[in-house]
C-alpha cells in the first residue's frame, strides 16, 4: 500500500492506496520569487508593446490607478509604495477599488490592499455598481451590451490597471481587463458580462468559457471588446504572487498585449499536460485558506476535471471550516434539473450561481466524493458524495469497481490546471 498526506484546511490528511493502483503525482515547478523593487522597475523600464513607464507617463497629471479588492490579493501593498516613490510623487492619484458587485470595504481593509503609508497620500474609494451617479454610457458592443463604467476614466488623464493573474473558471484567466469588467462596471454590465459564457442558440455553458482559455472565451472576448470603447490612455500592470505572498513575476504595457503573454507565461508554468486520463483523481485544493468554503474548494474541482473519464470517480479534499461560503448558494440547487437550474442561472447577477451551475455539471459528468466537514445532507444536496476522509473514500469506490485503478494524486489543486 502507498501511503500519500495531502493538505487539508489547517492541517493533513494521510491515506492508503491499494497496492494495484497505478499511481502518478502532478505538481507544477513554481517560480522562485523575486525581489518587488527590481522585478518592478525592470518591468516598467521594458514594457510589453508601450512605451517605458516614465515616458507614458509624460504630459499626464491626474492618474486613475484601479486596484483589486480584498478578494483578489494582488500585492499591491508593496508595489504601490514603489511605485509612488519612483514614479507618482508629482501626480494627482486616484485610487478606485474594483469591487464588480461584492460588498463595499472597511477602512481596514482599504489601507491593507494599498499600505497605510499609500492610503493617506492618495484618495482612495470604493466602486459602487449600483450608484448611477458614479457612472458613464460608453457607448455598446457589438452584441448590444451596454457599458456602464465608473465615470473616474473620463475624469483624469491616465489610468493604471492593476491586477493579479490566476486561473478563472469562466474568463480564462484572472486580473488585467477584469479590474474593468466587472471591477468598475455598472451593475447591469456585470449582469451583461457573465451572461456570454452561456451558448446564444442552445442550452448549455460555452465550451471555450472555462479555466486557462482567452482565445474564443465568449466572456474574455466581450471585455475587450467593451475595453475598445475606452479612449483615456490604459497602462497593465499585471502580478503574479505565491500562496505566501511573494511576487513571482511582473507583466506590464499595453492592455491586452501584456495581459495575454502573462496568461501564457501562467499558463505555461501551472498548467499540466497529461497523456490519458484516469479512473481516479484525488485533489486537495491546498488546505486554508484555498478550502475555507465550498466555493472556493470548487476551483480545485475544476482544475482536476480534465484528469478523470467520465463516470470516474473524483476525491476532494476541502476542509470548509466556513460553510459553503454563502448562506443562499445551496438554493440554487432546489431546481429539479440542471435545464431548469440554467434558466435561472442565465439571468442571475451573482457568480456564485456560476459556481453551483457549474458543479452541478461537474457531477454529472463523474462520481465527486466530496471530504470535508461539511453536513452530509447538504453535500447529498449538491449531487455530491460526502465522506469524512480520503480512505473512506477509496474504500466507497474500491467496493463499487474492483477493477485496477489509474490514479492521479493532485496536492494544490487550486492552484494547477490540468489542461
């Protein structure tokens, strides 16, 4: 028997595999981090497709910076403070927090994102999708979406979008233009915006608006279509931080140009190709805080799927010590069918809709045993499978196939793609 620990919330879980198992262990070779100061002034001083920073910057004297919110850590609170000393200290900064539609922030958690020194010498506020005194007509895309946007870009001379690239289950990718759409979209836009990864002429989610896909993502490509409409000069500059916070790489220029290499690059570091797919994928999304609540343990879902046949079996390990992660998420499930779940689903202006739609696809198409500390009934509840731990697990599937297994054991699911 092998024996494997994976990572589960605060702590591990140790299990057995049976001795004919055929096993294989996917990891990703994680950059070593940088230092922020030279990463970021190296990256500014060679841009992607735009002039260097200080040049761009040249002739502008009101700068809009957009920021992530507390949700999307982006490491701003070390590369702001550079920035202001080598570049901003003669500027009139803004800084607008792209909250899309989540709750608004308490002071605390502003001067956090941005550094208490960077939140006294800036102004600094919260979007607000739902005031439409703070927003502006940008004119429509070519699907008829009408955009609504914070009315901050029309009023200053530049804008810096900031963000912090990640694997997203509808968009392809994380930060760059998402500071945008939905970050600092009217309420209706987002609506608009999440709306594209549904098929236009029959049910179903779109099969390109999924994790690690820019290139035909019905989603992706209605951003940037919206972000065309945007005249007031746009400078990226797009992270990627480790799970301790550290910064492994800059992206920074143009908008798109830059966020696209930054994808590939991310792609290419924590995306897997695999040969075959097996019988049996066990994935930890990482322990906390990647398992907090189902809705984040939901990512490591779908970052496993494409490793397991259909009508395989999938083990998670998500700890959700918080719950599900939202009290109405589990609502989303009362639809006797995922056709009548989609209708809703369609028109809903939350994304966690998104995330119980998806799982609901999810185990349809294999068996999801799903450990954690969840409430069995509310586990049965989702179309899942609920064990307490992995062994329990491997015992369910071994009683039900007795056939030699393919097994691929995955430590930090949410953080890797299996493409």
């Amino acid at each position: 028997m092998s024996l494997y620990t994976l990572k589960y919330g605060r702590s591990y879980q140790s299990f057995l595999l049976p001795d004919d198992w055929e096993t294989e262990l996917l990891t990703y070779d994680e950059p070593a981090p940088l230092d922020p100061e030279a990463a970021l002034i190296e990256s500014l001083k060679n841009p992607i497709s735009e002039k260097p920073f200080d040049k761009w910057l040249e002739g502008f004297k009101k700068i809009l910076i957009i920021c992530p919110d507390i949700t999307r850590y982006a490491g701003m609170d070390y590369i702001l403070p550079i920035l202001y000393e080598k570049y901003l200290k003669e500027k009139d900064v803004n800084i607008v927090f792209a909250l899309g539609n989540h709750r608004k922030h308490t002071e605390e958690e502003r001067k956090s994102i941005v550094s208490e020194n960077i939140y006294k010498i800036f102004s600094c506020f919260d979007h607000d999708c739902f005031d439409k005194n703070a927003l502006m007509f940008f004119g429509k895309t070519s699907s008829g979406l009408e955009v609504f946007l914070n009315k901050a870009l029309s009023e200053c001379d530049a804008v810096v979008v900031t963000g912090s690239i990640n694997f997203h289950y509808l968009a392809g990718f994380g930060g760059g233009r998402k500071a945008i759409f939905p970050g600092i979209a009217g309420y209706e836009t987002i609506l608009g915006i999440h709306g594209k990864v549904f098929n236009k002429d029959k049910p179903g989610k779109h099969s390109l608006a999924r994790s690690g896909i820019l290139k035909g993502n019905p989603m992706h490509e209605e951003i940037m279509e919206g972000i065309k409409l945007i005249k007031t000069p746009m400078f990226l500059i797009n992270t990627v931080i480790d799970d301790k916070k550290n910064l492994l790489k800059i992206f920074s220029g143009d908008l798109k140009k830059a966020h696209e290499e930054g994808c590939m690059w991310y792609r290419g570091h924590f995306g897997i190709n695999i040969t075959r797919k097996a019988e049996v994928v066990i994935v930890s999304a990482g322990g906390f805080p990647k398992d907090i609540n189902f809705i984040q343990t939901h990512k490591a879902i779908e970052h496993a799927l494409n490793g397991v046949k259909e009508k395989g079996f999938m083990v998670v390990l998500g700890r959700c010590e918080d719950g599900i992660g939202n009290e109405d998420f589990l609502r989303w499930f009362d639809y006797p069918s995922i056709e009548e779940m989609e209708k809703h689903v369609r028109c809903a202006d939350k994304v966690y809709a998104q995330t119980a739609y998806a799982t609901r696809i999810k185990a349809r198409y294999c068996n999801i045993i799903l450990v954690s500390d969840l409430k069995a009934d509310v586990v049965i509840k989702m179309g899942l499978i609920p064990k307490a731990t992995v062994d329990e697990a491997i015992t369910y599937i071994s009683k039900i196939n007795k056939e030699k297994k393919f097994c691929y054991i995955i430590p930090n699911g949410s953080n890797m793609l299996i493409l």
